[in-house]
C-alpha cells in the first residue's frame, strides 16, 4: 500500500528531487549517487545505452553526456514528459519493463536506478530476462539500488526512509539474492559494490555469448 507522501512525491516533481536529494547525501550528493552504476563502464559516443525505468530522467542527464544513443524509458507518462524536459538529448519510449518494445541485441548497456525495489518479484524475473533479450552478447546490465545495511547505524533511517514512501516490495527487495537472481539469467556477476554503510549496491552484469 502506497502511503500519502509517495503519491505526492510523485505527483510533484520539486518533492521528489528534493526526497532523492537528501537521501543522496549518504552518498555524497545526488550527482555521485547518479553516476555510482556507471562507474568503471567503457562508454564512447556510439555506445547504445537504455536507461531503463528512467524516471524524470536524473541519471540520463550524465548517460547523454557519454553516449549519442541514449533511450530512455518508462512506464509513467507523466515522468517522461519530465525526462523530454529535463534532458531532451535522449529518445523516450512509454513502455513496461517487463515488455520492452525493442529488438533482440540493441543494446551494449542497460542501466538502471533505484527501480527495482518497486516491483514485485515475478515482475523482476520477467524484466532481467527482457534485460538479457536486448542486449547485445557482452553486453553490461548495471543497477544501483537498495541493500541492506551492513552498518547497524544506517538500519534506523533506511526503515523510516521505507515506511514513509516506500511499498513492501522495497522490503522484499532487500531480502533478495540479486548476484543469484541474475546469474540465473546468464549475466556474470561480481560481488556488489556497497555505499551508505552497506544500504546501496551497485551490481554489474556482463551477459554471456550463450543468450537466454
């Protein structure tokens, strides 16, 4: 069940930027926080990148910085009206993860923040496989999104971040093998990449040339 301050925070888009601003602190700021999934990546102009579950587009603002082929895309139309405004150098598509309208192999990157904990678990075994279908063999599938802490300090702050705006599905997410659940759909995967006293992970995936 959704609570009052999440639909308002995604029905104005001034509380929501200023929700992801102060919960980037932990991080260093919202402009590190957007860039953590993208670091260690060998872009160049003609990298084709997804920047999937796109939201009003914060992280795509620093992919259309490194690649000339940047889509973003959404279910909400509402959030991609806000991505075509705030970062007109991509191309949107309205689309549900789970469904993506592209072709098999289009992509060398997906990428995606803080979007995963939305959705229910046969959702995300759904969107991986979508994930493994576009993208290029050798291709990288790289997500930042919530862990849990493995500082007990940042337990109290993650719990109330969650009760307040988030659904339990963010609560599932952290129970969630997510190195496993993607090994299982043929990416290799490294450990994750922890941040905020353990309470973000970074996880990369490199697909296999033996495809789903």
């Amino acid at each position: 069940m959704a609570t009052i301050f999440r639909d308002l925070s995604y029905r104005y888009q001034w509380l929501y930027d200023s929700i992801s601003s102060v919960a980037a602190l932990t991080v260093g700021g919202e402009q590190r926080f957007r860039q953590l999934a993208l670091q260690g990546l060998t872009i160049n102009p003609d990298t084709r990148i997804l920047d999937l579950c796109c939201g009003s587009g914060q992280a795509t603002a620093f992919l259309v910085k490194l690649s000339h082929h940047v889509t973003g895309l959404d279910a909400s139309p509402i959030s991609l009206q806000r991505a075509k405004n705030n970062v007109p150098d991509a191309t949107y598509i309205e689309a549900w993860a789970e469904d993506m309208p592209f072709e098999d192999n289009t992509f060398d990157v997906v990428h995606t923040s803080a979007a995963l904990h939305e959705m229910e678990l046969e959702q995300r075994r759904k969107i991986i496989q979508e994930v493994n279908r576009v993208l290029k063999p050798g291709g990288i599938f790289t997500l930042v999104d919530f862990h849990p802490p493995t500082n007990p300090l940042f337990w109290p702050g993650l719990s109330l971040f969650f009760w307040l705006f988030e659904t339990s599905t963010a609560w599932e997410w952290i129970k969630t093998d997510v190195v496993g659940l993607l090994k299982e759909n043929g990416f290799d995967v490294g450990r994750p990449v922890l941040y905020a006293g353990g309470s973000l992970q970074v996880v990369k995936g490199v697909l296999g040339s033996s495809k789903l």
